[in-house]
C-alpha cells in the first residue's frame, strides 16, 4: 500500500453548521443519533473536559430545532450523553451530586448514571445504585460511573467506574476499570447508611480486573478504560462458539523496563444475565480493602502484544475508544506506525491479529466511528473529516481543509450512513456541531 492515499478529489457534500448559539454544545464519541437519523444529542459543556453542563438536549438536523431532555437541579450538573437504538430510545448520562458540598462534590467517583425515554422527557431514572458502608450489596457499585453506552439490542449499559472506598483510603487504590448495567432487577439501599448512596434500577457489577503492582512483561494491568461492545450481536470465537456479548478495552500493560504499553483485552461477559449475580474469587460488591471484582464466568483475555514494536502499544493521543465491526470480526484502533505516524488498525477479535488499515503521511486526529455496513471508518486526519474505505485504507476528504482542526472528540457516523456529525469551535470559542454527507453509498 503506498502512502499518501488520500483522495482528494470534489467533495461529496457541504459542511452544514447545526447549532448556531452562544453556548458551546458537546457530542459524545459514539451513539449520538436518534434512531432515525433525525435528531442529535448533546450536553452544553463550556469545554470537553469541564463539568458545567445544566441541561441534556437534542437537535433536528433539517429543521435545527432544539429541544430539552433534561434539566439539572440543585447543584447539579449533568453530561456525556448517548442515545440507544430502541423506539422510543433512552437517553444515557452522566449525573453529578445534587446540593454538593465540601465533603461531596462532583469527582470520578461522586457521579452516577441515570437514562431519560423519549417519552417522556425530564425524568431521569437511575441506572446504577451506591452503597459505600459495609456490608457493601451486590449489584450496586461504590463510587461513580463515566460514559455510559447501551449494548446494541438497548437491554445493557457498559461505563467506566470509580471507587469512592478506596478512593478514601489511598486515591492509588482507585483504579479505573469497565463496569456493566443489566436488567437482572432492581438494585435498593435501604436503609441508607449513608446520605450520599442510592438506589438504581440495573444490577450493576465490574466486569475486568485490574492490579496495583502489574507484573512487568505480563498480561496483568493497571487499568481498564476506553470500552466498547463488541458486534451487533456478538462475536465467533476462535473455537467456533459464538458468543453474544463481549466487550474490548484498552488495558494498561507494564513492559519490561516499566512503562506503561496500552493493549487491547476483551471480556466475555454470560449469555445468562442472571449469572451476574453469581460470585467469583472475590466478592462483587468489594470489600474494605479490596475493590469489587468480576462476576463467576467473566473471562478477561489480553488480544494484542505489541511490546516489541519500534512504538509499542495503542497510541495516547489522539483520545479514543475501541470500537468493533458490526458483524464482531473486527476491533479498530490507534496506533503508531514505524515512523510514528498515528495510523488505524484492526484487530481480529477471534485471534488478535493486527491488520495496518491507512497508510497516511498524516496522523489521524481524533475518535473515530464504523458505518452499520461495516464498510468504513470516519474521523479527523489533516484537519479534515475523512472517510476511510476499510478495504482499500483510501481515505476520502469531506470537508476542505482548515486552518484550524475540527474537535477531536466525536466524529459519528448516522445510523442510516448518510451523515456524519462532528464539531468546531468558532471564533469565540463556543463549540458547534455540524454535519456532512459521508459519501458512502447507502443503496
């Protein structure tokens, strides 16, 4: 494959700005759209990494209405929001502490995740409860929960997650790892032992296992971060089983001189969402010096060893989010080539394999997104949107080149291909979103 390749012949569409008000509006990486395409959801962050977000809203993309999904109160803040496939869809987001306070405010580990149907905007329901005073419950989680995606079919939710105990202890102790939501039942704290704990409606347990010491060389790792489901249904394995639902993360490896090597894991979750609730070599629900732990039957499995290579491990920067084909065959990712060219790759979920898809002279600049053919891959590379044609690795520019990078955040394929949002700041530095035509045929 020759470098260079990307086609830069007469765009497909014009770029067409959605939001045009003095507040900056946020997209999350993956699961922005409405069902139909029509709609876009969003948050109101002042920045990409702030938290001051009041209210969840969502934008028409032919008419730019804009409606409110939810509204923040009593201190609160609210952000990160994704949308699930179903009909009427749920809103997912991140819920920060209601009346905060010296001892309480919003931190990785003080939020929690609530939904909002469309049917009925305004009520948010809670996804995960919290119970930080022995004896801890099954089912519910210890601290606070980022990102939070529906699996394909709506049924569960994966996040990240944070521990408030071992945060109190030592914040060292509190290592990020990938949690899950499922509609085992319904998880409640009473009596609260606690004014901060709560209810939820999703029993709720982490799902990979991390240690604080890894073994240098090892499969061990210091953290679990960047999930996402793997296929639309799944996955084939490589003993010909087919599993129905799995996650990719990235991992945090410790080579043999002791740096840090992001690798790609995968976790094989029960078909059963009732096995959940049964206990593997430690208690799910933690202890007080021990973060909670895996379910019985969670098989944790290292997919990439890239070690050896001249850049070892998953690039840094850009920030991004493992993310699989939809028929499970594949999982895409950042890493560097041997000029240290941050180009995607593949990697076969069945075997680890990895495949370099582009072979750009450019980095790729942010996120990224599939198509729901599987077909091809968007994100920003030479301050462009791109379109990468995952058969050939030819990438076609959407939008002209500018002077200054489209945000790296969120580049998001629609659900019926057609479009792809993707956002700028303007010059007075609030964030806008805007879409463009994909170029990919849909017929």
């Amino acid at each position: 494959m020759s470098k260079d390749n990307i086609l830069n012949g007469k765009l497909p569409y014009k770029e067409t700005q959605i939001t045009h008000d003095k507040r900056s509006h946020q997209l999350t990486n993956i699961n922005v759209w409405t069902p139909d395409s029509q709609w876009l959801a969003y948050d109101v962050r002042s920045s990409g990494s702030s938290f001051t977000g009041l209210t969840i809203e969502k934008v028409h993309v032919n008419s730019q209405k804009q409606q409110e999904i939810y509204r923040a109160k009593h201190g609160a803040h609210v952000g990160v929001v994704t949308v699930s496939a179903e009909n009427p869809p749920r809103y997912a987001f991140i819920h920060g502490p209601e009346f905060p306070d010296e001892q309480w405010q919003y931190d990785f580990h003080h939020r929690k995740g609530v939904y909002v149907s469309d049917d009925n905007l305004g009520k948010a329901h809670p996804i995960d409860a919290m119970c930080i005073t022995p004896p801890y419950i099954a089912g519910a989680l210890r601290g606070g929960t980022h990102v939070h995606v529906f699996s394909p079919d709506g049924q569960w939710l994966s996040f990240t997650y944070n521990d408030h105990v071992m945060h109190e202890k030592d914040a060292h102790l509190d290592q990020r790892n990938v949690a899950i939501a499922a509609p085992v039942q319904p998880v409640n704290v009473e009596p609260k032992k606690h004014p901060r704990e709560y209810s939820g409606e999703y029993f709720c347990c982490v799902i990979t296992h991390t240690v604080l010491k890894p073994r240098q060389g090892s499969d061990d790792i210091s953290r679990a971060y960047e999930e996402g489901w793997i296929g639309q249904k799944g996955y084939l394995k490589s003993d010909g089983s087919w599993k129905r639902r799995a996650i990719a993360f990235i991992g945090d490896t410790h080579s043999l001189d002791g740096e840090i090597v992001p690798e790609v894991f995968i976790v094989d979750l029960p078909d059963d969402q009732k096995d959940l609730t049964q206990q593997g070599e430690f208690p799910l629900q933690g202890t007080t010096s021990q973060m909670p732990y895996p379910p019985k039957g969670v098989q944790q499995k290292r997919l990439t060893f890239t070690h050896d290579r001249r850049y070892p491990g998953l690039a840094k920067q850009p920030r991004h989010w493992l993310r699989s084909s939809p028929d499970g065959r594949f999982i895409a990712c950042l890493m560097k080539d041997d000029d240290g060219i941050v180009q995607l790759w593949l990697v076969a979920t069945s075997t680890g394999e990895l495949t370099q898809i582009t072979y750009s002279t450019t980095p790729i600049q942010s996120a990224f997104s599939w198509n729901s053919q599987g077909t091809h891959i968007s994100f920003i590379c030479d301050n462009s949107v791109m379109c990468c044609d995952i058969s050939s690795g030819e990438l076609r520019r959407l939008t002209e080149r500018s002077e200054i990078a489209p945000v790296a955040d969120a580049v998001v394929f629609s659900p019926d291909d057609r479009l792809i949002a993707y956002m700028r700041d303007d010059n007075e530095g609030f964030r806008q979103i805007y879409i463009v035509g994909s170029g990919v045929n849909t017929d």
